[in-house]
C-alpha cells in the first residue's frame, strides 16, 4: 500500500459518501421527525454496518455471502421490503399531518437513540451495494494480495468518512429544524422523503447487482 493510493480512496469514497442515497434520506428523515439525538443514532447505526460490511470483506466473509446467490438476493429483497416499509411510513405521517412541537428544552423521550441506530443500521446492512463496494472497489487501491490490517484500514476509514459526513449534515438540519417543522414544510419533506425511500426501493428490486 502506498500513501498516495489511500489519498485517492479517501477521494473517491469522500465522493461516494456525498451522494444522497437510502441512508441520506433516513438520517434526514429522523433529524427532522426527532431531532439531533435521533440523528446522530441513525448516522453512527450506518457507520456501524458499514465498518461491520467493511470487516467482513476484509476477512474473506463478504466474499462467501457475495457468491451464495441465495443468501445474497435474500439481503437484497430484504432491503427493498424495508426500504419500502420506510417509505411508507413517511407518506402516512405526511398524509395525516400530526406533528409535535420541536421540543427546546433537550428531553428526548425513551426509546430515540435505539430507534435512531436500528433505523440507520438496518438501511445499510441491507443495501448489497455497500458489500458489492468493498469487494470491487477495495482491490483496486490495495492489491489482491493486501494485509488483512491493510484492507481494514481503507474499509474503516470509509465508515469514519460516512459517519463525518452524516454527523455534519445532522447538525445542519438540526439548525433549521424549527423552520422545516412547520406542518406545511414536514409534509412535504415527509412525502419527498418517502417517494425518494421508495424510489430507493424500486431501483434496489430492479437493478442487476
């Protein structure tokens, strides 16, 4: 491994990092419905499978769940039906349109950071494409023949690279959280959010992997 390889992975997944997909809209969606605790869960739930993904190729294991067609399409159906369930779920609370107050004193009710982490977890680990990124996209920075120490390395620092991007984009939403809770606003970024997850959804169902 050279230092200038891992610069040019850090480039390229800071690019890929950057563009909105199923964990942007959940994170997105639970800033806003919950604020920055629930936020923050739901961004370190994806950073977590992606560092559980990242460790898996790097052991060999995501190879193995790659070429077991079964096991693979079962995580990948898996993942359009929860995608859906997301989407779904954003289109009735916009439908119904009953939002409570941001709440600015800092209680944040039992429960929120579970839900926040499961949320954001479970969109990532039944994305495919994430372990289809680490088993295309690793070897061609490190080698065929890399360290495990050395795969890891560059599979971690994509997930601390999610996680940043995820925790800064929580904040900024936080900021105008106030404004964006309008009820006007909610349902139209509940219905944006939703027709995006299921939009997610479908392209998850359809794509060739």
């Amino acid at each position: 491994m050279s230092w200038s390889s891992y610069g040019t992975f850090l480039v390229f997944a800071a690019v890929l990092v950057l563009i909105p997909g199923p964990d942007f809209a959940v994170v997105t969606r639970n800033t806003l419905a919950a604020g920055r605790r629930r936020g923050r869960w739901s961004a370190a739930g994806v950073a977590s499978s992606n560092a559980l993904q990242g460790t898996a190729a790097a052991a060999g294991l995501g190879a193995l769940i790659a070429g077991s067609q079964p096991l693979f399409e079962t995580i990948r159906w898996a993942g359009v039906v929860y995608l859906a369930y997301l989407g779904v779920q954003a289109w009735r609370s916009a439908w119904r349109g009953r939002y409570p107050l941001p709440d600015a004193g800092g209680a944040v009710p039992p429960g929120e950071a579970v839900t926040g982490f499961r949320q954001g977890f479970l969109s990532n680990i039944t994305n495919p494409k994430v372990l289809a990124f680490y088993l295309a996209v690793l070897p061609q920075f490190v080698g065929g023949a890399a360290p495990l120490g050395v795969l890891l390395a560059f599979a971690l620092s994509h997930a601390v690279l999610s996680l940043t991007y995820l925790t800064v984009l929580v904040g900024a939403l936080d900021r105008v959280r106030a404004v964006l809770s309008r009820r006007r606003v909610r349902r139209g970024m509940d219905a944006f959010t939703g027709t995006a997850l299921l939009g997610f959804s479908a392209r998850l169902a359809t794509e060739r992997l």
